[in-house]
C-alpha cells in the first residue's frame, strides 16, 4: 500500500468513526435527526450502533494508528456513558414491576401481633430483654 492510499484509508477510517458516532447520537436522542426534523430516541438501535464501534476496534487492534485508536476508543467511551445515562433514566422513569410490589401487610406477617407483643411484655421489663 503506497503512502497516498495509506492516508486515504486514515481520513475515511475518520469518517466511518464520526458518522458511527453520528448516528449512535441520534439513536440516544442526543441530536436531531436530519432527516426528519425530530430528536428520537431507540436504545436498543444505539446498543447495536456501539457493538459496531466495539466490533471495530476489537478487529482492528495493532493495526490502527495511535490517532485512529484514540478517536475510536473516546467515541466508545462516550457513547458507553451517554447510552448507560438514558438507560438509568429511562429506568427512572418506569413504574416498578407488579411482581416487585408487596401490600403493606405483608412484611407484617412474621411479626407478632400487638397483642402478642402486649402479652410478652410485664411492668418492669423491657421487650425482648430476658429480665
């Protein structure tokens, strides 16, 4: 490979890294889409768009310049945290699971009853000590 077609490679190398970057912005909601005028959000498409960049730099190691590497190895980074931040959001924002949910009473169910706890309990003595 001759020294022109070796740069060549660099620059679009370049662009491949910041149009992935591009779009895995788009997909986390972080920048209007040019297309459609709107910002819009699908996480699952922004996973698959930060694989590739992952997939890229796993295929490409020791073979990239100390540039390339750092360029690749920010914009993963970076997406990494925007995607794991809208994910803690989106999670925020979702209402609990029913299998998570309890009524109020059945933490209670082990627990003695106040008349249990009355019984248990004579002047003088404090509950659960043995006096």
């Amino acid at each position: 490979m001759g020294k022109q077609e070796e740069k060549y490679f660099e620059m679009l190398f370049v662009q491949m890294v910041m149009s992935l970057n591009e779009v895995a912005m788009m997909q986390l909601g972080k920048t209007v889409n040019p297309a459609t005028k709107q910002t819009e959000k699908n996480l699952e498409q922004a996973q698959g768009t930060i694989d590739l960049l992952r997939m890229l730099r796993v295929k490409t190691m020791n073979n990239l310049t100390a540039q390339e590497e750092q360029l690749l190895g920010e914009a993963i980074l970076s997406l990494e945290m925007h995607f794991s931040y809208e994910k803690e959001k989106e999670a925020a924002k979702a209402p609990p699971a029913e299998e998570n949910k309890q009524p109020p009473e059945a933490d209670k169910e082990d627990a003695p009853s106040d008349d249990e706890n009355d019984a248990n309990e004579s002047p003088g003595k404090r509950p659960g000590m043995n006096n």
